[in-house]
C-alpha cells in the first residue's frame, strides 16, 4: 500500500500555510494531522527533538521547518517546480524565501497576536478550527495561561510589537520593489519566493482561499490594520496569488 505524506500542522499558522501551499500546488496527496498550539509539544517533541511546527513525515524522514520540507518535496517531487531552473533565479528565489522567512514571518506574527489576544474567542477558535469538542474545551479554559506564555515567548510587549511593526511595513515595501514586470518576484512564473511571501502575508491580507479562515470577524483593532494597508500593492498582489496558485487542498483522510 503506498504510504501518503503526513503534515503535522497548525491550521491558523504562516509557516504552517507554506508547507501546506507547497504540498497543494504540487498536488502531492497527503495525510494531514492538525495540532492545538500549547498541546503540540510532546508530540511534536517525540518526532524531532525541538517543539516547532509545521513537521512532515515522508519516506521515512522526518522534517521540520517550512522551507526544509519545500526542499525536500522539491527533491521528491520536481514538478511542477518551485525553484527555476536558471541557477541566478534559483539563487535569487532563495535569497527571497530566506529574507521574507527571516524579516516578515516572525514579525507579522508578533503583531498579529498582539492585535488578536485580547480576542480570546477568536483566538481559542481559530487554534481549534480542525478539533473536536473536547480540545476546545480544554483550549478555552488553559488560554489564559497560554496566552501569557505566548505574550512572553514571542516578547509581545510595546518595545517588541514595535521592531516588528517597522519590520513587516519594511518587507512589504521590499517584496513591491522586487515585483517583476510578469507579476511575480522572481523571472516570469510563481516560484518559491512568490509562495513565502504571499503565505507569510497572510495573517494581514486574509485571503478568501486560505484554507482554514476562522469563523466570525476579525478583531477590529487587527481589521483596522489590514484596512489601512488594502490599497497598497502588495496586498493586492497577496489577493492575486492566493487566487491564481493557491488551488485545491491535496489532503486525504487519514
């Protein structure tokens, strides 16, 4: 019997959305498990050593890290590619993975949760948007303590929410200024690059396919955020990858 892919995952998570996108746009069938954040830890510790997510379990390998997993898929499964094929494109597409996983990810992430913890309901149901009764539950009444471990972990307070307020406006300047005249960042088709950044985009832009969207508004102080940057071009440029590449979800049951 062949043996599908699994993607341990967190359904409402960036990173997470990378590997999740990269599987789908290769259409790579796949088994997904998705895991409640402050739950993870053991389970996600038995298989790697480290608490991180997303994790893929593929052909007796076991991975952690977004863009390790794009690789290994690469390798696995060349087509369709996301890395060109000239070596400078190549290059240059995982010069941009790197800086958008470095200079946007973590940043984008902060201020994120900083507009969004006071929403417990929000948050509680987005981290729980693939579980059942019992890990709601348990989500609702550990999310007060959760939350304060977040805030700590993740230094949001005022200094930090700050550094990464001047560092996500920074990066959204950075992927305007690289957009190629074919609409991509780099050559004339989506790669890599295309795909890190619109992913990690998405906690603000909160596009229509992203594949988990929590039920219900967005907290109003994060709405206003997103509202105030509608108009630029990258986050229409966001809008338009998720609709032309995000495609159907290649998940299988288990």
């Amino acid at each position: 019997m062949e043996e599908h892919p699994v993607l341990w995952h967190f359904t409402f998570s960036h990173f997470n959305e990378k590997a999740r996108w990269a599987l789908d746009y290769k259409g790579i069938r796949h088994v997904r498990h998705p895991l409640v954040p402050g739950f993870h830890a053991s389970t996600v510790r038995k298989m790697t050593g480290q608490t991180a997510m997303p994790v893929l379990q593929m052909n007796g390998r076991t991975i952690h890290d977004s863009t390790r997993i794009i690789a290994a898929l690469e390798e696995t499964f060349p087509e369709p590619p996301l890395y060109p094929r000239a070596p400078a494109e190549r290059a240059r597409a995982l010069e941009l993975e790197e800086f958008f996983d470095e200079e946007l990810g973590p940043h984008i992430r902060r201020v994120g949760f900083h507009l969004m913890l006071p929403d417990p309901g929000f948050v509680v149901a987005a981290f729980t948007s693939e579980s059942g009764l019992a890990a709601r539950i348990a989500m609702r009444v550990a999310f007060p303590m959760i939350s304060v471990v977040m805030r700590k972990r993740m230094r949001i307070d005022e200094a930090g929410v700050e550094v990464s307020r001047k560092k996500t406006f920074a990066a959204l300047d950075r992927l305007e200024r690289e957009l190629q005249p074919s609409g991509y960042l780099v050559g004339d088709r989506f790669s890599v690059a295309d795909l890190t950044a619109a992913a990690l985009c998405s906690p603000l832009v909160a596009p229509p396919e992203f594949p988990y969207l929590p039920r219900g508004p967005m907290p109003e102080p994060m709405a206003r955020v997103r509202e105030s940057v509608a108009a630029r071009p990258g986050f229409r440029w966001v809008l338009e990858m998720y609709r032309r590449h995000r495609g159907r979800s290649a998940a299988i049951a288990a």
